[in-house]
C-alpha cells in the first residue's frame, strides 16, 4: 500500500505525537511515524479513510496531504487567524507585564480590574480557544496532555479571579491567565519560525512541477511548451540559457556550462557537452541543449534529496523517546500534586483562595511547554543549519548517530577523488600506447577511436559511475555503437550485447573471467609490463568482444582539494580513518600515502567492504561508510551510517544516511561529525534544563513556594530559554574552513 501523509490538527506537545504514533502502530501492518514538529504523519500500509479514523480516534483530526512539496509543510502556523492571536495576545501581555511589576513592588491596580478582566475574557474566548478544544479531544479518549494542563492553569486562574469579583476581600489572577496564554502562543510562533527557517533553506531542494518547458513532438515535428510534470522518459526537450534544468538526462546537441549548486553546494559551473549527464535544479548558463529525459521526475535526484530532507523532518531522534515517556505520566502526577497542595494547604488552615492559588501555582509552573519544545526545536535548528553547509541527513535518527560515529571508512573514486577521471591513454590489441595527453585537456577528435571503443561506449551509455562517464566525455562528438541497456555488475564492470556482438568492459580480472580465449596480453611481455609502469597512478579498464580480448583505456582521476585538510583534522579529532577502494593496488597506496591513511585496502568487492564494516561493528566500533558508487551502496547499508557525495549514483543517495552536497565534500563529513555533537548537546542542554526546571519548580509551587504570578513568568522564561538554547545551532561555525 502507498505511502499516506496525513496533516494532524491539534497536536501540539509530545504526548500527543506519542499517542497517535501508538494508536496508528497498533494497528496490524501499519508503520507510522508523527512529527510534532511537522504537525504530519507518515503513514504505511493503511487507507485514508482508515488512518484519519484512526487519528480522530486518538482525539485529533486529520486530512491528506496531496502535493508533496515544500508548501504542504508551511501551512497552519502561517494562517491569519493564528496571526491575529498572536498579535491580541501579546497586546493584552504589555500592560499585564507593567501590572505584575507594580504588584513585585508594592503597587497594586496601576491596570484597574475591569480591564483586566475585559482582556482576559478576551484570551480566554478567542485565543485560547485551540488550547481548550485541544484538551476536550484528550478528555475523550481519557488522557491528557499539554494543552490539559494549560487549561486548568488559565482557566482555574481566570474563573478564580471571576468568582472574586463579588468577594469583599478579592484576590485576583487575570493577569495570570493572561501572560501564561501570551507566552504559550509567543511560544509557539518561536517554534514554527524555526520550523521554517528549516524548510526556507532547503527550498532549492523541491521541484517545481509548474516550470515551463519545451518538448519536441515527433507527429507535428515542432517544438511545443508543457509543464514539468508532464515529461516522461526518453522525451527530448530543449533548455535555453539560464533555464533551470526540469529534469534529469542525458545532453544530445549544444554545450554549456551548468550550475549545479542547488544540489552539490559546488559554486563553479561544470562544462557539459553531449553525452554528459544532466540533472533536475541545476541551471543552464550558456548555450541552448537539448537533453533526452532518462528518469521519471519522482525519481530525478533533486526529488531524491528533496523528499529525504522532507523524512528527516518528519522523524524523531531517539533521544526524545525519553521526553515521550515522561509527558505519557506527566500530567495525571502533576494533577494529583496540584490537588495535594490545596487540601494541604486548605487543612492546614489557610483561607480556600490561598490554596486555590497555589494549586493554580503547581498547575501553572508544571505546563511542559519547554519539554515539548527541548528535541523538536534542536533538531529542527540543527537540520536548518546543517542544510545551509550542504548537509542533508535522512532522519532525526541519523543526526544523533551522527554525533555517535568514532569511525570513518572512504571509498575512493569519487569520494576522495574529484570523481571526473580523464582518459590518460589507450592500449590496442598490439599493446600499442596511445598517449591522449587528457590530464592537460580535452583529446581531440583526431585521437583514434577504434570500433571496439564505440562498441564500450555503447555500453556504458547509461551507466552512473565516473569511469563510465569519462568514456563517454571523450566519446562525445563522435559516432558510438548502439548496444541497449547495458547490463550492471556491481564492483565488475558492465555486459551489453549489440547485433551478435557481446560487448564487456570493466575490471581486467573480471574481463579475463569473461574471456573464451585467452587472448589476455601475458604479464611478462615487455611492452605490458612498461605500460603498467608507465601508467602505475591511473585505473585499467578492459574491452572484450565475443570473449576476446580487443585493448585497454586507462583512466586518471585527481584528489580532492580538500582531502588532506579533512584527513588531517579526523587525526585531530582522534578518530581512525580506513580507506577502502575496488582500485589496483598501486593506484590506492599512492592516495593513502599523500593523505597519510595507514590503513587502506585495495581491490574490495562490494561484499568485500561490507564484510569489513561488519568486522569493525563487532569489534564495537560507530563506523560511518563514505562512498559515491553504486558499488557502495551495500557498504552504507552495513555501516551505522552511510554517507554519500550528492554528485554520486541514486543507489548511493537513496542508500545514505547523509547525502553531502557540499563543494569541499570530504571537509563537510569531519564538519557533520562537529555540527550533530552540538546539536545534541543543544538537546541534552535543553531536556535537562526542562527536567531540572519541572522538578525543582513544582515542589516548590506546591509548598507554597511561588505565587500563579511568578509561576507564570518563570514558565514563560523556561520556553522562551530553550528556543533560545536551540537557535543558538543556527549560527554555529565549525573550527576548521
């Protein structure tokens, strides 16, 4: 059954998102999870109908969420209605903050009572209304949350000071009631304002189905405009300068320079020219191409990131599981204690409207506005921030396990390397060297290209890895041999077939496997052996066609600018780097060395490096896997979290836990590690100081220890001092450039 999103009303602390995750789990076959923060549910394997019963059964209601963009997540707080509360409630705060002033030093009735009340009842009919209507929904399915508590505070505070109207000896709490729902709804505006600088940063991430763009129709032969979401597969369409690119493919005509910073983080733009690959969100800058559309627009990688940072919004780190427990019992022990202090109180023989007020105290102070507040607010702040770097986590739980990693394992090729090998040279059947000189620039389309590069081209057409894309570049122009849907042996290579010729290209040892003959040059010939030495840095990739060996292209990529530099500040930070690549053994010693990576391996297998990462959990080790490749897929999988270059295959972003999209991408994985260990102090701070606060103050409110004023304000301060602890994240700089 297809994944459900549900808008949620009413929810508004962590006991509600508790209760309606474990009414929707109970359900046989259903998985769900709810965000607090989101006001969503992302609901598996139950019908609308079914789920929104499901919800209202729990005491909320629920719609579906048609359009999954960026949009659909603005929604409630935004509303005008939720404004003007806002607004009415501050308005009615400022001269019931210079009242509590002037009753803390000794000068009561600066606003007269009758104003008082006015705003009061003002509060209490208009703006409190949610909060009200909140808890009746918990009163009938007999539980309780935070909305319970505030409205027996305001309106135990309210109704008191109402009744004592007509007592000759009055003691009022209006402006109780009133700062309490003030600081509550400023509160909550804090808490949406952060939920939306999370997704204002990430805003780049979503496609616009609306976009305009121009396809070719084969029956009218002519150009015709059409919408984004109307492109499917192997539709050609045309992209004009400074155009945002509407979907991914494959360029068939024109070159240009494109701009790929709203997925990579990369600044620079990249020359592309035909064959090369294009995705969704990137812009065109120069020149008009014109591109065949090679995936479905939900599959595009810019929908891939899109809807992982969108999951990662709707999820929640472990760590608040703790708060979840808490406010499950909160409330029904802060009634008891609440009713407690007044019998104790009233027995002990103080006058029925003292108790009263302490009571209201207990209930006033107890409100968990910052518990329900300490994760969601820092996991929000920390996702902001970390999508402003080029951070893109998959959930709240990949965040905390983030903070958690003390080992990193790279993949090479294209991970700590640019990932856009050149061809270097080509050897022929006759063990001839070709000498491209691709590293200074482009070859020319004078260089030879024999029919048994033409068919490996066609074969590697279509294929996401960087060896195959740099075949392809230095293809481009020329005439390539059709062979199909080239057929993908992941860490091998790849197998096609055009007309009755079998084509294979890839590892020289899987080649040789895949020889009939063995038309393999032996390792003795002089002339192989000094090309093996002429060409010890850069990568052999063998061409077979039906099972003979037909020549060899050797290709060479670069480090990354930034590689050293990361390496380096993982030695500060003591934590062991390993690098595991599937390339010759000479190739990968020279990259550990100029890093100063001790421990590296070569010729790994996908099973190879995921056998390794099981190797170092057992040994009970937080490894994170770092990778591009379809290749590394099942490595991420194995590892407590995979990380993947956003220039890297859609297998290996759809498999990572955090995808980095980042122009200095190995830096960006040491400056993850810094930026989850202080969100998680932030949520560490926070619950600790919303715990400490809850159990300090309430005993002390139910002693008799503070008055509904003072109880108020405090519990005002106490939300107001957790957001400000969270968006502390948002201006985090990490140590190292």
């Amino acid at each position: 059954m297809a994944l459900l999103d549900l808008r949620i009303e009413g929810m508004t602390c962590a006991a509600c998102s508790s209760r309606i995750e474990n009414v929707l789990n109970k359900i046989p076959g259903v998985k769900a999870n709810v965000s607090l923060l989101e006001h969503r549910a992302r609901i598996e394997g139950l019908a609308v109908d079914d789920a929104i019963a499901a919800v209202r059964r729990a005491g909320y209601n629920a719609w579906p969420i048609i359009e999954r963009d960026r949009r659909q997540f603005v929604g409630q707080a935004a509303s005008p209605i939720e404004r003007y509360r806002l607004w009415i409630a501050v308005a009615a705060m400022i001269p019931m903050l210079i009242e509590m002033v002037g009753m803390l030093t000794g000068h009561h009735g600066i606003i007269p009572i009758a104003a008082q009340w006015a705003l009061a009842t003002l509060l209490q009919t208009f703006v409190a209304w949610p909060f009200y209507l909140s808890a009746w929904r918990a009163l009938r399915v007999r539980s309780a949350n935070m909305e319970s508590l505030v409205s027996l505070g305001t309106l135990s505070a309210y109704g008191w000071s109402v009744i004592n109207l007509i007592n000759p000896n009055p003691t009022f709490y209006f402006e109780t009631s009133i700062v309490v729902i003030a600081m509550i709804k400023i509160g909550r505006h804090l808490e949406y304002r952060a939920r939306g600088q999370a997704l204002d940063a990430l805003s780049h991430l979503f496609r616009d189905d609306d976009q305009p763009v121009d396809r070719w129709d084969p029956t009218l032969a002519k150009w015709l405009p059409v919408t984004a979401r109307e492109l499917r597969i192997d539709d050609q369409i045309r992209i004009q300068e400074n155009q945002v690119i509407p979907g991914d493919g494959m360029i068939q005509s024109g070159q240009s320079e494109i701009d790929e910073s709203a997925l990579t983080g990369e600044s620079d733009p990249n020359a592309k020219a035909p064959g090369d690959y294009v995705y969704a969100g990137s812009l065109n800058l120069s020149g008009v191409i014109k591109v065949t559309i090679t995936k479905p627009a939900e599959e595009s990688r810019q929908a891939l990131i899109g809807e992982r940072i969108l999951v990662a919004l709707t999820t929640r780190a472990p760590i608040a599981a703790l708060a979840d427990r808490v406010a499950a019992v909160f409330v029904p022990v802060v009634l008891v204690i609440a009713l407690l202090s007044l019998l104790g109180h009233w027995l002990a023989g103080e006058i029925l409207s003292v108790a009263v007020g302490h009571a209201i105290a207990v209930l006033v102070v107890a409100c968990p506005c910052a518990l329900g507040l300490a994760t969601p607010a820092a996991i929000a702040a920390g996702l902001a921030k970390a999508s402003s770097r080029g951070l893109l986590f998959r959930s709240a739980q990949a965040l905390e396990r983030t903070a958690q990693i003390n080992h990193i394992v790279f993949d090479k090729t294209g991970t700590l390397t640019s990932g856009r090998p050149r061809l270097v040279a080509i050897t022929d059947h006759d063990l001839n060297i070709i000498d491209l000189d691709s590293i200074q620039g482009p070859a020319s389309l004078s260089t030879p290209w024999p029919d048994w590069l033409a068919l490996a081209a066609g074969a590697e057409r279509g294929i996401e890895h960087p060896l195959a894309g740099a075949l392809l570049a230095y293809a481009a122009g020329r005439e390539i041999t059709d062979c199909g849907k080239g057929l993908n042996h992941p860490g091998k290579g790849v197998s096609a077939q055009s007309g009755t010729q079998d084509v294979a290209v890839g590892k020289p040892d899987w080649i040789a496997s895949e020889l009939r003959t063995q038309s393999l040059p032996t390792k003795e010939s002089f002339s192989w052996a000094q090309q093996e030495h002429y060409l010890a840095d850069a990568t052999a990739i063998d061409v077979a066609v039906n099972g003979h060996w037909r020549g060899r292209i050797w290709v060479a990529d670069t480090l990354r600018l930034d590689a050293v530099a990361a390496i380096r500040e993982l030695a500060r930070l003591k934590i062991p780097v390993t690098l595991l690549s599937g390339d010759r053994a000479s190739a990968v010693s020279r990259v550990a060395t100029i890093l100063g990576i001790t421990n590296a391996l070569s010729s790994q297998t996908p099973e190879d490096k995921a056998n390794y990462l099981d190797a170092l959990k057992s040994d009970g080790a937080n490894v994170a896997m770092v990778g591009d490749g379809i290749n590394d897929a099942s490595a991420m999988a194995h590892a407590h979290l995979g990380v993947a270059m956003a220039s890297g295959s859609s297998l290996a972003l759809e498999t990572a836990d955090l995808t980095i999209s980042n122009p200095s991408p190995i830096l960006a994985v040491t400056q993850s590690l810094l930026l989850a260990k202080a969100v998680m102090r932030r949520v560490k701070e926070n619950l600790v100081f919303a715990f400490g606060f809850n159990a300090l103050a309430i005993p002390v409110a139910a002693f008799g220890g503070l008055s509904p004023v003072i109880a108020g304000t405090i519990m005002a301060l106490s939300s107001g001092l957790v957001m400000a602890n969270a968006a502390r994240i948002l201006n985090w700089r990490p140590r190292i450039i």
